[in-house]
C-alpha cells in the first residue's frame, strides 16, 4: 500500500525510469560521491497512522496545564470571533506562495493591501508593508532602517521600557550588524526623558525607539521625547500595539517617523509564541527604505483594478547584498487574520475590547492593592490600559509558581521586586475574584505577612 | 476564478459591526477616563459590516487565488508540495494554542516535549548535532546561522574573518543575509557545467574569510559535486561551511548535509516539511549546528536549555510553534520507511519532466537533476515568445507557472520543481500543456504573448504600480 502522501506506483516508478534511462532510483544520485550517501538508520519511529499521530499529540497537548491567562508581557490573550479561523482554514489562501503571479493571487495581494491600509489607519502613517516575522524583529528592522535612512549615522538608542525581548532581539541585531546601540534607563516607570536629552547631544544618533505602552504597561507620554529626537535630527520610531492604539494616540499624532510592534494583540493564539505578526509602518519619505513586501494597486490590460507585488527593487531577490533587509517570507496569514479581525470587530468592537480590558484591569490592581499584600510600585499613579505592574510586599519571584498551582498565569516577575498583571475582554468579574482570593491562598501558604 | 472587484473597505454602512462581546460586570468604567492627551482624537476608519459580510467578503476573495490544494505548482525552489490536513487539526488543538509562551516550565512539558521530538528528528535527517527552532523563516534561518558563524570566529578571538563567499547561482537571500550579519559578500563563479568553480574558489581563500553558504543541490537542482573538496578547503583555511536548506527535499532520504561536511545549515519547514506557505509565511527556519558550534544556539532554547555561549536572542519567544507542530506531524507519518522514499521520488519527478520536455525548451546543461531544474526558454525562440509568456500562458490551463528569470545564469531561467506528491497524470499533463504551449507559440504567438486570458485579472501594469505607488485605500 503505498504511502498517502506519495502516488506514485511502482509501476509508475518503473516506467518514469525506464523515460529516464534509469535503472534504479539510486542510479539518479549517481553524480553524488559515495561518501556523501546515507546507508546508516534514520532515528525516527516508524511511519505512524493518521490515528496514532492523533493520539500521540493528543497525549503532548494533554502534558501542558491549561491556565487562566492574566499576563501578557508580549502575548495578549484576546478573543477571536469565530469567523477568523474560518476563513484562514480555507486552502485558496493557507496553500498559497507568496503572490508572484498576480493574476491567480488576487486574493491574498487583495487582503495584504486591505492589511497595508488597516494598519496605516489604526497608527496613523502613510505606508505599512506586508507584515514582518514577530514583534521583536520588527523593532530589529525599524532600527537597521533607521540607520540606512540616515546615512553616516550609526548610533541608536532604546528605551530600557521596551518589553525584554524586544530589547534583546534589537541588540542582537545591533551587535552583527554593527550598530552602536544605546539604552536611556527607566525612572520611576517611564523613560528617563533627561537621560534621553544627554544621550541626544551625540551627533551621530540614527533614531530613537520607545514603546508606546511599556513593559510595566505604562502609557508613555512620547510629545517631548520626539520632539527632542527631531531637534537632534533622529527618526523616532515607536513601538506600539496596534490594538490598544485603536483608542490611544497614534504614532502619527505623535509626530513619530516609523511605528512597528505585534499585530498578535488583534485576537491571534498565544500559540506558545507563534506565529504572530510583526509590523512596520512609516511615514511618506522613507517609503523606499522600508523593509519587506509591499502591495500596490495598478490596473490589468483591459483597465479593470488590480493588485501587485510592487517597489520590489528594493527587496533580496532584486538587490541581493544591497538590499534594505533580507526578509522574503513574512507572516502573510497571519496578516490576513489580523485583517479580517479587524474588519469583524470595526472601530467600535474594537473600542469595547479597549474599554471591557480596561475597566477589568483596573477593577483586578484595585482589588490586588486592597488584599494588603501589594505596594503601588510607582511614586505616582501611571496611566494604564490593560497591563499594569505592582509590587508584592514579598515573595515577588515565588508568587507566579504559586499562582500557576492554583490555575493561573499571573504576577509574571519583571525583577526589580515588580510583577505584572493583565486583563482582557476574555475575563469577567467573576474571575478576576477568583485570581484575588488565589493571591490570597498563595500569600497565605507563603506565611501571611499582610500589611 | 471568477473576477470580484471589493475591497472591505467598499461594503461599509455606518452603524454595521460584525462582532458580539460580553458585559464583564466591571460597570461603567471606560479608556476615555486616561488623559485626554494620551488618547488617539478620532476612532480609526475601520470597516464596519457585518458577519456575513465578512464571510462573503473573503471567501470571494479566495476564490481568485491558487494554492497547492487547487493544483500544480511546480515553482522552483519553492517546493510546493501537499500540506497535510491532519496537520492542520494538530496545530489547532487547544492543548497547544492556548499556551502562554511566558508560563513556568512544568506547565509547558507538552510544548517542550515537541521541541525535543523535531529537534531529534531534524538532527537525524540531517546529520547535524543540534537545532534550535526559533527561526520565523528560511531569510531568519539565514540571517541566524550567519550570527552563529561570526559568533564562532569571535569565540575564537578571529576578529579578522569579514568575508563570505556565495556563488553566483545562489538565492538572493544568502548576500542579502550576509549583509545583514554585518559580512562583506564575494561571489565565486559557475562553471559551465553549472557547479561552483572551485578554481575560482581556492585564490579567495584566505584568513579574512569566514565562511562560505552553498546550496546543494544548487539552484540549477544540480548536486554540487565536488562538495568534498570544496568543504576541505573552506575549512583548511579556517571557515565554515553554510548549508542554505532551501533545496533540500531530494537529499531527504539519500544525502546529509552533516556527512557532506556542513558546519550550519537553515530548513524550511514551509518546503521540505509540507507546512503550508500561507500565502507568503509564516514559515520557519530552523538551524542546526555541527559538534563545533555547540552551546552556542539562540536563547531561549528550551529542549538544550541555557546555551553556554548562546549568541543571543533572535525571535521574541520561542519561534513559529505553530509551524513547528504541523512539521512534526509531517514526519511522524512519514515514518523512517518513508522518509528513504521522499527525495529519490521528487527527484524522479524533476527528471521524468525534464526528459519529456527537452526537445521543446532548451535545456542548457544536459545531465542527471535532483528536485528541480532549469530551462533556458522555449528551444524555437523566433517568434520571441519569452519565459514570461510561457508562464502566463501555464495560467490559462490551471497550472501555477515554475520561477521565472531566476537563477540569473540564464536569460530566460524557467526553473521547474515538481516534488515527491504529483502523481503521474499530472506530470504528464503538465508535461502535454507545456508541448501545446511550445506549438502555440509557433503558431499563434500572439495570443501566448498576451496571455493569460482565462484569469480573474490579465496582466498587470507594474510600470504603473512602482512610478505611482497607491499602497493603501
């Protein structure tokens, strides 16, 4: 019985060589030194049924414990209408390559331009390319454009309220790339805007990053921080989530140059960490130095609308060791996911995840504060939206373990003593109750200590 | 495929909303109480259309497009095979989609444990003694192994090695990669015979090299044969040896890139490992490494652990998990039985084609191929009907056409990859297409030249698009 994913019947095959003038299937490798072939044993199990493989994941899914997600830290546990993972099943768009053939690729060149224009609406830039691999990397990307954009410039600085990872993807980057990368430290919760100022006076600053909402989930005020960057002649690029800033101010109000981050806030899985979805957006003039794919309208030979790849020379198969960026593949489903969340939801769907996230997270810090057991960790109140930090009076490393034996994901440790907390419109009052009294049973067996 | 003309903009009434959220209970209290300077002035033109709308919207939008489910696709390169439906259910249990990349180690043993599996299994395919999986796609594979390369020599206090040496015939990628990673590109040439000319080769190495990224079989699908030799002398002068894993599929089975003497090497799991392309990603990358590179992989790793010398971070978590699952859904199914049969099969494919096709396209280097392989244009090319033509007229019969004007060796490339999972009949009635199409173009080159004809959309004005760019609506 031959395997059900090769049709080919030894008659087939028999015939098929005898065209090829072969004798032998390995007689079509006869060019490969002998050396070089296999004869060992491969270490894998021997071919599974489509029913086994069924059991065997079902058995690895089943060694993971399902929590009760209040944390994002990066991964947001949005909800998604059905619809979404409808339309992505349908195979016209998963089993697709990337749209080369315009004229049998309408529909994902079509949904990437819709994707190209949401994302500029929602940040309030002009261009947005086809998507990029995550969050972290995009941010890598803003910053490799930035110094190209500038020319002789090649110093960059970060804020140190970036998400961790982000940081650390970034330098990466950095490092290889051979980018002098500075970071401006954090001061009560939010960027240090002096440290920021000093480290501007260097002439050879390329660009700025800052998170619009930062790792302890403050919303940073960005007005003088771009302002100070445009005086020292640096792009300013911020690093946003695209979901709250449905509600928040855009990056384009902002004044900022370049907006990147994660589209996985617009209801994707958490998925273990992926596949999400990265974005990069900009303003007008550095159109041609964006990185990846870009979707343009034109019109066919009979004039009716169309959609193309377009501005490809400034891409790796064009330039090769010339190009922007090497990205090709990016994450064009997971675009299209994004796309057609947001086109479900609209500007008050989205208004309401914003508000119902919103009222959770500040019911659930209200009710972490009155238990005793937490500090506010700022010396003023910073403004939040669905993520916020406290600071446990002890055990601040031991709290998320604890918390996870009692169902949750929550109190994530940041160091420094803090730990985070988030909620979405996936969670009620109920729940969010249920967390406080298991803070509650966690501090308890912790040994009390209530102040 | 018929023609829709909407975007979803278009279809939006004021007042429409295609979704229903809860009351949480929490009362009142809304994101308008932030400092008004902290909010955006206007809600974001979003569409607003209903359900059913929606619905609608992106089933006729799928309806102009071609996947692997809707027929052949022989693109070079590109290895659009099957994409196993069961994979699709793996990669959907709740069990895993549901996980927080962030949660403590012991409620993740199912996730790592699937790390473990492919890492395992990855290894053993390719000879290679470890992998990380963190790699969004092959360019990420690239752009990592190329870290790794220069982490290696900077381990070793060889501050001097900023060269790498690519081949003329290689993906664009690879100097694209390099020049990310901060490396300066030199390109060896082909001989005529399509293989890298290790003449031209050996006076470029020196102590300022780092390395050297193949492709092999390369990307005229021809197995570089003095790939022994070439390794010996990269490593001789104190480089390492860059496998570029796009070509892999006919080597599963046969060849190990490991045995070969490759130090770092990239896959894609969206090619040789049946997951679907989506329509451009997301893909994944995984790299592996020799004994020598060991303890050096991207953090975090969770199936090695803390890596001694990692070279740093490169994805936000843990790579494409989702991905990763549907891999290795892929290869357990294969089995070790099958996984033998897997790179002779496409191989015998390409070349069953390839002799079928010969008389009528010109086929400049006339020997054995692996995966794929590459035409010159049609043989008879006095009607001037080009490779482009050839491709747009591949449309009007439902075939998606092979790569085109890639590798830049030839002027007319028409690279053809057909892989292990076309039967028969479809290979010969591509080949019967491609044969009608040659006569076509003889006869009436005209309507090939415009072709296609049949399509949603003919061709388009590209001119247009890049000299006015209209990017968003």
């Amino acid at each position: 019985m031959n395997h059900p994913y090769f049709p080919h019947t030894e008659e087939d095959i028999r015939q098929m060589m005898e065209k090829c003038g072969v004798s032998s299937l390995r007689e079509l490798y006869s060019d490969v030194p002998s050396d070089c072939i296999y004869e060992g044993e491969y270490n894998l199990p021997k071919a599974m049924s489509e029913l086994e493989v069924r059991r065997h994941f079902a058995s690895l899914a089943s060694q993971n414990v399902p929590l009760k997600i209040f944390a994002g830290a990066g991964a947001y546990d949005h909800y998604s209408p059905a619809v979404v993972p409808y339309i992505l099943s349908r195979s016209e768009f998963s089993t697709a390559y990337t749209p080369y053939q315009a004229e049998i690729s309408q529909g994902t060149l079509r949904a990437v331009f819709e994707w190209q224009s949401m994302i500029c609406r929602i940040t309030g830039m002009d261009v947005a390319n086809a998507s990029m691999y995550d969050g972290a990397t995009s941010a890598a990307e803003s910053m490799m454009m930035a110094v190209a954009a500038s020319r002789k410039k090649n110093r960059f600085i970060v804020s140190a309220s970036l998400l961790p990872q982000v940081l650390d993807v970034v330098s990466t980057y950095a490092r290889f790339h051979g980018i002098d990368l500075v970071e401006v430290p954090v001061e009560d919760g939010v960027t240090s805007l002096t440290e920021l100022k000093t480290e501007l006076e260097s002439a050879d600053v390329a660009g700025v990053m800052m998170p619009g909402i930062n790792r302890y989930g403050v919303i940073e005020d960005l007005a003088e921080a771009v302002e100070a960057a445009h005086s020292a002649g640096a792009l300013f690029v911020e690093y946003c989530d695209p979901s709250a800033m449905t509600v928040l101010k855009t990056a384009g109000e902002w004044g900022a140059d370049v907006a990147c981050g994660d589209a996985q806030t617009l209801g994707m899985p958490l998925n273990f960490g992926g596949p999400y979805c990265g974005f990069m957006a900009c303003r007008q003039e550095y159109m041609r130095k964006l990185p990846g794919r870009l979707v343009g309208e034109t019109v066919d030979a009979d004039g009716k609308r169309a959609f193309v790849l377009t501005l490809q020379a400034r891409e790796q198969h064009i330039r090769r060791e010339k190009a922007t960026s090497n990205i090709c593949s990016n994450q064009s489903l997971m675009a299209l996911y994004a796309t057609v969340y947001l086109s479900l939801m609209g500007p008050a769907g989205m208004r309401k995840v914003n508000d119902l996230s919103y009222a959770g997270a500040h019911f659930l810090k209200g009710e972490l504060l009155r238990t005793g057991y937490f500090e506010e960790p700022f010396s003023v109140e910073r403004p939040f939206l669905k993520e916020f930090v406290l600071r446990p009076r002890r055990d601040a490393e031991k709290l998320c373990g604890m918390l996870a034996d009692r169902g949750f994901l929550a109190a994530l440790p940041l160091g420094e003593g803090l730990v985070s907390f988030c909620v979405t419109e996936k969670h009620d009052r109920i729940e969010c109750e249920e967390l406080v009294n298991a803070v509650k049973s966690a501090f308890d067996a912790l040994g009390g200590a209530r102040e | 495929m018929k023609y829709y003309d909407k975007l979803i903009f278009e279809l939006s009434q004021n007042g429409r909303c295609g979704c229903s959220l809860p009351d949480n209970g929490f009362g009142e209290t809304s994101c308008t109480e932030l400092p008004t300077a902290l909010q955006r002035a206007q809600a974001p033109e979003l569409p607003q259309v209903s359900e059913p709308d929606v619905v609608r919207h992106y089933t006729n939008l799928s309806s102009m497009n071609f996947g692997v489910d809707t027929g052949f696709y022989p693109l070079g390169s590109c290895t659009m095979k099957y994409n196993p439906k069961i994979n699709e259910e793996i990669a959907a249990l709740p069990g895993f989609t549901s996980v927080h990349p962030l949660q403590p180690l012991s409620t993740v043993m199912g996730c790592v444990q699937v790390y473990k599996e492919l890492s395992d299994y990855l290894c053993s395919i390719t000879g290679m003694s470890a992998f990380t999986l963190n790699p969004f796609a092959g360019a990420h594979g690239e752009l990592t192994g190329l870290m790794l390369m220069k982490h290696y020599h900077l381990l070793h206090g060889d501050v001097s090695r900023r060269k790498v040496i690519v081949p003329d015939s290689a993906h664009g990628t690879n100097p694209a990669s390099a020049a990310v990673c901060g490396f300066e590109v030199v390109q060896v040439k082909s001989r005529p015979d399509g293989r890298v000319d290790v003449e031209d080769l050996k006076p470029l190495l020196d102590e300022t090299v780092a390395g050297m990224m193949m492709t092999n079989p390369n990307t005229l699908g021809l197995f570089e044969t003095g790939i022994r030799e070439i390794a010996q002398l990269v490593h001789d002068c104190g480089g390492l040896l860059y496998y570029d894993g796009a070509n892999l599929n006919p080597l599963i089975g046969v060849v190990r890139p490991g045995d070969m003497g490759f130090d770092i090497l990239h896959l894609n799991l969206h090619k040789s490992f049946s997951t679907p392309h989506g329509g451009g990603g997301p893909g994944a990358g995984p790299v592996g490494i020799s004994e020598k590179l060991k303890g050096s992989l991207p953090q975090p790793d969770f199936y090695c652990g803390e890596q001694e010398f990692s070279m740093g971070r490169i994805s936000g978590f843990q790579g494409n998990f989702g991905v990763i699952l549907r891999a290795l859904a892929y290869i357990l199914m294969l089995g070790r039985e099958n996984v033998k049969l897997l790179g002779s099969y496409a191989t015998l494919s390409a070349n069953y084609i390839k002799v079928c096709l010969k008389d009528c396209y010109e086929l400049p280097i006339d020997s054995v191929c692996k995966h794929e392989f590459v035409f010159d244009g049609l043989k008879d090319k006095s009607n001037e009907v080009t490779t482009l033509d050839v491709a747009k007229r591949l449309l009007d019969y439902g075939f998606h056409a092979p790569t085109i004007y890639f590798p830049l060796l030839f002027h007319q490339s028409l690279m053809i990859e057909p892989t292990e999972t076309e039967s028969r009949q479809t290979l010969d009635e591509f080949i019967k297409v491609m044969r009608t199409i040659a006569e076509e173009a003889a006869t009436s080159p005209d309507m090939v030249k415009s072709a296609p004809h049949n399509t949603p959309v003919r061709r388009p004005d590209e001119t247009q698009a890049a000299r006015h760019p209209i990017l968003k609506a």
